[in-house]
C-alpha cells in the first residue's frame, strides 16, 4: 500500500486541521500574538499498550490524546488557544489510520475551539506515541494550591466510570454479568473523557483551587491537599456513580475502591469558599479542613475508610 | 535496584530544573505572565533508534532533545521562555540514567534561560521517547516566507558536519581513515547541536526569512524558497566546510553529497537584504533569484550540481 510521504502527513492530513498561528505548519514554530491574559500551558503524552490500546479506533486515540490536555486547561479556569502534535507513528501505520486518526482530531479541533498550531511526526520502532501541549489563555489561573479550611469540595461530575471501564474491557466475566447499556456506557468514558471546559469560566470566577482527576479521585484530591498544605474529609456516599457504576460495583463491592482511585476520570475536583455551589451534575463530596494529615474518607456510617493505594502510579 | 517513585522523579529530579510558571511542578499546567510580544512555540520529539542510540550519554540525549527545539526558537528570532518536556521511559531505566538525564537538561536549562516549566512522564514498552515543547518571546518572527529576489543567502557556520558525524559512526572504516581529532569533531558535532539563540536578536532585526537546517541544506533551501515564492542559485564552493568535514570529503569525494543534503546541522540557512551582513563564522552561500523552479546549485566552474535526494525524510 502507497503511504503518504512527510510531506503530505503535513499538507493533505494536518494542516486542514491547522489555525491561523500554525503559519500553514509550513513554518518552523506557531506565532501567537502578544496576550493580554495569563497563558496556561500543559503536555500530556499517551502512548499504546499503556494509555490506551493500539487497536482503538484511531479517531478515538485521537480525541483521548488531545482531551486529556483540555481537561488539564478546564481545570485551571482557561479557554483552548490550541495545540502542538508529536506523533510518532509504528512501523504499519497505514493512510487510513492516519486519515481516520486526523478526523477525529479535526473534530474535536472544531467542538473544543482548540486548533492545532504545530507539530513533528516522526517514525518509531515502538507503540504509537502522541505527546500533545495545550495553551489555553484565563482571566485568572485556578491553582492547585490554593484551598483554604471551610472550603466545600465538588467533584464535577460521576467518578470511577473509566476505570470501571478498563475494569470490564479486561475482565469478560464481569463484562458479561453487565448489561450492554451499562458495558458500553464505562467502555466510552475510558475511551472518550470530556473535558469539562464548560465549567472554565465559573472555575476562574470561583474556585479557590482546583485540578482534573486523572489518576483517582484518592490520590488528586491528596495531591491537591498536600499543594494547599491542608487535609480533607469526604464522604463516600455523596461520591456521584452513575448507574453503571452501581451496577458493577453491585456485582463486586471491591470495584468501588477501583472507582475511587482508579484513573482517568477527566473530571474536576474543586474546592470553593463562600457558599459557591458548583451546578449540577456536580456534587459537594465534603469539606476542607485544617491540618497535614492524608485525606479521611467516611462512609456512610461516618466511619474511615482506608484504600489499598490512592491511585494510579507509572513507576 | 530501587527506583524513583513518579512522584520522587518530578519533586527530585526535574522539580530543580523548573522555573516559576512551572507553580514548582506541583499544579497541572504552567502559568505565564501576559506576554507583550509575540509567543512563538515549537515542538520536535526524539526517539531511541530513529533521531539518537539508545545508548548514547544520558546527558546528551537531553541536551540534544532541548536544543533542537531552542535551534527553532533561534532561526524564528526568538528568545527562550522556557520548555515542557514529555518522557517515555523504556522498562530498563534506572535512577542513575534518569539523573544524568535531567543533569544535562539542567546544564542547558541554565546556559540558554530557557527553564523547565511543565511535563509529563511514563512509561513505554518502547524505545525512549522524548517530546520537548519549547516557547519564546521575539520582537519580531522572521518567517520561512519573507524572502524577496535579490536577497542574499546566509547559512550561519559549518554545514555537514553531523551528518558526516553520522556516516562516521556507522562506516568503521571511514572512521579509522580520520584523524581522531577529526572523528570527534564530526560525531560531537552529531551529538550536541549548537543552537544559534546569539543570532535571534540579529534576525529579527535583519532577517527576510529563516529556518533552522534540520534535514539538510539542500531539502530546507528548497523549502524556504517554496514557503517564499522564490527559487535560488547556491555558489556550493562558498557553502562553509569544517577541517573535519574536508577531510571525510577527501577520503571520500560522495560525501559532500550527504554534507549538503544530510540533516542535522542545526545551523541557520538566512534570507536578507539590503546589505545586510551576517557575523563570521557565518557565510555567503547564494542569492535568492524570482521563479519558482527548484534551487539550482552549482560547483566552482558554475556547472549546475544535482543531487539524489535533497534532504533526509521519515517516510
């Protein structure tokens, strides 16, 4: 099968996807004009048989490499400028895959605002690898560090669906006892997050800290504490599960801890003062508190609950 | 042997090297003041294998990771901001690896202003894969586009060199036919790109059009005067050849074939009028010419050289 060459990876794939600052991507560097609000930068790299599995629909690869970084936007209160796409594609890459994989790419280009700005593609004797770098422009950045004793803690919507989700697409047993609905429902949140850009203006406006949750909501919201140098106490049964959520965990109640700590939900967890309620589907989970000590989760009964790990590490 | 925690790599390790918008790589994106002159943004990604051997100095890959993205900055007229780095590490790394890694990446953090500010690492069932995101402020962009007919063709210090270093590495009896002085000059040359960031300032001030010689003289000659709407005439007895560089060629006349197309200079090829001069070692090479054929080069007796292929492509 003929392949395109670099040439055309650049002219017919991509540069149909590219803004005004990616210059045609005929430059060496994307050009911004001088900006007048803080600039929020963020890099995330995704790579196959780790972050995702190489037979994904290459669309989908896509849109998960370039989501994870909006959401990392979303969370700091910013709005997409764009962004730059180092690919580094495997030795049987084929001009449909790249076709479909800049398709999906186009289109999430066009929902989010965020248009590509540059790139390098490049060859690899490797997984498939994307590393994508997100600028996005705020009116005022949502730090991590910034709760404060009294703050209410939202969560901006259900937690625990796409490592749920990873759950049932490596366990058949529990994908079988799950109905399809509730299957394909936890399938799609791993493979498809949604960037909660939507709540960037009301983060800016409100939020005194804020971060996305990609590595379980246990281990961000220990990680937020620790840059606030505060604690927290959550209650579990406020935690919002969808309802193929609460399927699975019906199936096996260990898969609730998975929820809880498992990664890549690409939802955002917030902490606001003064009476801010953050809209539904959001849920207040519980409350920042004075001192050092790792995060207390209470369930129902107010009793601590205590986790294996809080979250997902690489290493 | 123990290893680094995720989290101990960026508190450790990269956390020295970082800058004040990288929030002390504790957030989930870097934040930049607004920026009262243009922000030019550059990606390129390095792979084991493809761009460097897995087992080259740890320092060195980073250094070369790095400067060919500030090499952009530079051919653009930009000054550095600072750089987000995206690693993939393969199963076997260790601390030591890693240290000497971010060692070099801070030698050259310092020696070039240009910070660490954001990033992301994890692992890879594949070769090491780094992706480097580099911004920058420039008074003025010098685009690949602005050459006029009549402008003069700088290119700004030795030209094959790297390339050479390459064939040197891979030839052992071209190897041990070079003086060792000569050898490693060529392969130094290979492995640690010089970036011309002391000519941003000149560029921006004087330059019509620049881009950075990545893939080849040859190839990004031809693809500036593409970008411009221009052809040129390239005088190859003024094109500037290291000691080094003449002397592989003496061995081996086909040589000077790979020192004009192959790529890796990192040198800047500069388009300008009105006089204008580039500083020594820098040298006149040719002359933008109106037309839309391909740069014809010629040799000393101005008989028209042509070329196999101008300039190294992935695909």
């Amino acid at each position: 099968m003929p392949r395109y060459s670099e040439d055309e990876i650049i002219a017919r794939v991509f540069a149909p996807i590219a803004g005004a600052a990616a210059l045609g991507l005929k430059d060496d560097a994307a050009l911004l004009a001088p900006q007048s609000a803080a600039l929020v930068v963020t890099t995330d790299m995704i790579v196959a048989g780790v972050h995702f599995f190489a037979d994904d629909a290459p669309g989908l690869i896509a849109k998960k490499a370039l989501r994870v970084n909006l959401s990392d936007l979303a969370a700091k209160g910013a709005a997409p400028i764009g962004f730059l796409l180092s690919l580094a594609l495997p030795g049987d890459w084929t001009n449909d895959w790249l076709d479909a994989f800049a398709a999906g790419l186009a289109e999430d280009a066009r929902a989010y605002g965020a248009p590509l700005i540059g790139g390098d593609t490049g060859a690899t004797p490797g997984p498939l690898t994307i590393a994508i770098t997100a600028l996005g422009r705020a009116e005022r950045f949502v730090p991590r560090s910034g709760a404060k004793p009294g703050d209410a803690i939202f969560v901006s919507g259900p937690i625990g669906d796409a490592a749920l989700g990873l759950a049932v697409r490596r366990d058949v047993a529990l994908a079988k006892r799950l109905s399809a609905e509730a299957r394909d429902h936890l399938i799609g949140r791993y493979l498809l997050p949604q960037p909660r850009l939507d709540l960037s203006g009301w983060l800016a406006a409100n939020a005194s800290a804020a971060m996305d949750i990609s590595d379980g909501l246990a281990g961000d919201l220990a990680k937020l504490c620790r840059a606030s140098s505060v604690t927290a106490t959550i209650d579990l049964s406020c935690v919002p599960l969808s309802d193929a959520a609460q399927a699975a965990i019906a199936i096996d109640p260990a898969l609730f801890e998975t929820a809880i700590t498992g990664g890549d939900d690409y939802e955002i967890l917030v902490a606001c003062g003064n009476g801010a309620v953050l809209p539904a589907p959001a849920r207040r989970i519980g409350e920042i508190v004075a001192g050092e000590a790792p995060p207390i989760f209470l369930d129902a009964h107010r009793k601590p609950v205590f986790f294996k790990k809080l979250s997902f590490q690489h290493f």
